[in-house]
C-alpha cells in the first residue's frame, strides 16, 4: 500500500476505510482500553490522532512508545469527535519501526535555541524548526519561480574562484598542498605547484560570473552557497549562507530598485498565502507582530533616498547611536533598523553611497563622489538587498581598479567583457538566510540555516 502524508490527509473530503502513514510519535496518552497517539511525519506542523485499541496484537508494546519512535500505522480515516482536527486515523495494524529510549534528547516540549543549535542534527524534529526548514523548502520554490515567470536564466555560478568579488579578503582558502610541508619560493607559498597553479578561495559571490552571463543571455540570476571568513559571533553572521544574486542588462540603478521591490512583495506574499500555519506558529510564540510586519513589506510603497538624506535623518534624529555616523561612514545595523522601525516605519531602499565604502564594480556618479549603489532595509532585519547599477566603461572601471589597488591581471576576463559589448547593467545580492529571519521573526541567522558554519563550529 502506498504511503499517505498527514498533511493531505487533513485536507481530506471524505473519509477512507485503507490507509497507510508513517511518521514519528510526538505524544501517547492511554485509556483502559486505548492508546491516542499523535503522529507526525514531517509534512506539515499538525499531528494526526491514531486510535489503537487494546485488540491490537501487539497493544502492550504499544502502550510503551516513547516520543520519537518511528512508526508506520494501516487503518481507517474517519472524522474525529474532538473540535481540535477533521480527522483521526483508526488504527487495524501499527508496525513498531523503532522505538527511541530515554536518552532522547527531546522529550521535553520547549528547548532554548542555544540547546537546540548543540544537536542542529535533530532540531528539525521539533515544532519551530519543522515550520522554518519547511518554509526555507517553499521560499526557495519561490524564488525559482519568480525569475521564472520574469524570463530569467539560472546560471550555476563557480564555488572555486580566483577573485575576490568584494575585495575585503576574508576567504577560505582552496588548497591541495601539504600544509605540514607547503612549498615556498622566495619566502612565500609556492601556489604554482598547487592544483590550480594559482591561489583559489570559496566564493563570496557568484556576482562577477553572472554578469558575464548577463552580457549573453540578458537578465540571468544565481541562487548557491558563498563563503566568508569574518571571525564573527552575531546573529547576522556565518561563514556558510546563500545569496540569490540577480543580473540585468539594459537596466539602470532605478530599473534595479524596482526589481528589487517587485522581489520582495511578490516572495512575501507567497509566503503568506502558502504557508499560513508554519507562519502562525511564528506569529503566536517568536515574534507577535510578525504577521503585521510582514502585510507592511507585502504593501507598502517602499520610501526612496539617497545616502545623504539617510544620515542627515540619522543626525537629526537625537537617539544616541553605539556607532557615530557621519557621511563617508557605513550604516551600520542600529542606523537601519531606526530608518525602517521608527522613522519611516516601512522598507527604505538608500541609494547613491560614497565610492570609498563600496566595491570597486559600481557605476561612478557624475558627480566623482558616489557610486549607483542601493541597499533594501526592510524592519526586524536592517539591510536585506545590496547592489548597484555596475560599471560600463572601461576607462573608469580601470581607474577605480587602480584607486583600489586591484591587479587587473586577476581580473583580466571582468575588464575584457567591457572592451566588447558592453552595456548598462544592474544586479544586487539577496542574502537568503537574512529574508529567511525576516519571514519567520527568527533573530538569529544560525537558526535558519540547517546547519549553521560559524567560528569554532563545523561539527554537523
């Protein structure tokens, strides 16, 4: 008999006299004569009720499951008395798969979040991770889908690269010589005879490479892991996370910023609509307006302006800051959380920043001072999209090559696309596990990832 998933079961129209689950125990009570257990098999957040009379053959060991035995249970769909769900399963046969033993660790109903990331193996098993992982599964559907229906192409992008897309030199490093014995010729690591003959990294981007796509195919995006070694503990950091990193020929900074927005309005209510009880989950035990914030993101005509503006906001504002602002400074988390939370209470996108803060790939503005760049902020997060309308010309992609000090032999195929065929084009970075948080109220970027990468830990 084939398997049926619970979460199709309680959308059920009519009842059914043969059916066949598999899943695990959440609870078991019992009564003289029988045993109600809730069973869940992932598929979705609720449980379905399973009746096993003591007539079973085996009804001693079943009154002895203990949560988190697998079980698989042969009976009947029948509409349930109780007010809590449409349907419960009769059981005519429960097959005992595995029986799990007082040392699981959760049989309590509530862990921390700092317990639970120290068996990031198993906390997929509980309520609030079965409803993020299982969100994480649909907004990645989503997102395909979106490009999809836009004529998008998607570009599998390299994880070995040469090139440092931000230049901020904090990668991991992709070697194959003995680290207990490198070679060295004239005081420095021999790269020549590693397998690249060259220094290679993970990758902090698949930017540079969809442009090249983009320059081809028009408007492409990639969606895969990146890579940093910044030696952080906050929230927002791991070493491991993924980016959707969209690129767009023919399009400019404000074309970009209109992208973007559509972007994220279309994927929030998708969420919405798609995945109403994982939400209200979040809704009612992590973040109580969640569900608000998320109509606002979903609505809201998203206020636009520059960089200056932004600080002269933030200077006049009289809230004592950790981090001073002033121009030519960065935002930092505090700055555009206050933007979007209290000043214009909605998303912000901030755009024209000053070309010393930003990646040596954006357009230079007439004025010499600013680039064409534009970060999203949105509530509860700070900055979700970064990007920028990138620089076309040769000649001053060159120049700010060399005010950043850049080899334009590493680069050498990046400078080559704008010798032939070049156009304006615009891309940005969406950091996935950020949009995630944003989604779910969850605070910590190590909790909607699977299995979190962070300084000290890659156990899992």
């Amino acid at each position: 008999m084939k398997r049926s998933k619970i979460n199709m079961l309680l959308k059920s129209e009519a009842p059914d006299g043969n059916v066949l689950i598999k899943g695990w125990v959440r609870t078991r009570r019992d009564s003289k004569e029988f045993s109600f257990i809730e069973i869940n098999d992932g598929s979705c957040l609720k449980n379905l009720q399973v009746i096993a009379d003591n007539a079973l053959a085996n009804y001693e060991q079943i009154k002895n499951l203990s949560t988190g035995s697998a079980v698989a249970v042969t009976g009947k769909l029948v509409v349930s008395p109780g007010g809590k769900q449409n349907w419960e399963l009769h059981a005519d046969s429960l097959e005992i798969i595995s029986v799990t033993p007082e040392s699981y660790p959760l049989q309590k109903k509530r862990h921390s979040d700092e317990f639970l990331r120290s068996i990031a193996h198993l906390r997929p098993r509980t309520n609030k991770y079965g409803a993020a992982f299982r969100i994480r599964s649909e907004l990645s559907f989503a997102i395909h889908k979106f490009f999809k229906e836009r004529g998008f192409k998607y570009i599998h992008s390299p994880i070995i690269t040469g090139s440092d897309c931000e230049g901020a030199g904090e990668l991991f490093k992709v070697t194959t010589l003995d680290l207990e014995n490198l070679p060295k010729k004239d005081g420095k690591t021999d790269y020549l005879l590693d397998f690249f003959a060259k220094e290679a990294n993970l990758t902090v981007s698949g930017q540079l490479s969809a442009e090249m796509f983009a320059l081809s195919l028009g408007d492409v995006y990639t969606f895969g892991p990146t890579f940093r070694a910044e030696n952080s503990n906050t929230r927002r950091h791991v070493a491991e996370f993924w980016m959707v990193e969209p690129e767009m020929s023919f399009c400019d900074l404000t074309g970009n910023m209109d992208f973007g927005e559509e972007m994220i309005k279309y994927l929030t209510t998708y969420i919405m609509e798609e995945c109403v009880e994982d939400l209200e989950l979040f809704g009612k035990f992590v973040d109580k307006k969640l569900l608000s914030t998320l109509e606002n993101i979903a609505s809201a005509d998203y206020t636009r302006l520059t960089y200056e503006e932004a600080v002269e906001i933030l200077l006049s504002s009289g809230k004592k800051f950790v981090y001073e602002i002033n121009f030519g400074k960065d935002l930092q988390s505090e700055h555009e959380r206050y933007l979007t939370e209290y000043h214009f209470k909605k998303p912000v996108i901030i755009h024209d920043y000053p070309k010393n803060i930003k990646p040596f790939y954006m357009r230079l503005n007439d004025d010499g001072k600013t680039v064409a760049a534009m970060d999203m902020l949105v509530p509860g997060i700070g900055e979700i999209i970064g990007g920028s309308q990138r620089e076309e010309r040769l000649d001053v992609l060159c120049s700010r090559m060399d005010d950043m000090g850049l080899s334009k032999e590493v680069y050498w195929w990046y400078i080559d696309s704008r010798r032939y065929g070049s156009v304006e084009h615009s891309g940005f970075g969406l950091g996935f596990e950020r949009l995630l948080m944003m989604m779910t109220g969850i605070s910590n970027i190590r909790d909607v990832i699977p299995f979190p990468r962070t300084p000290s830990n890659v156990e899992f």
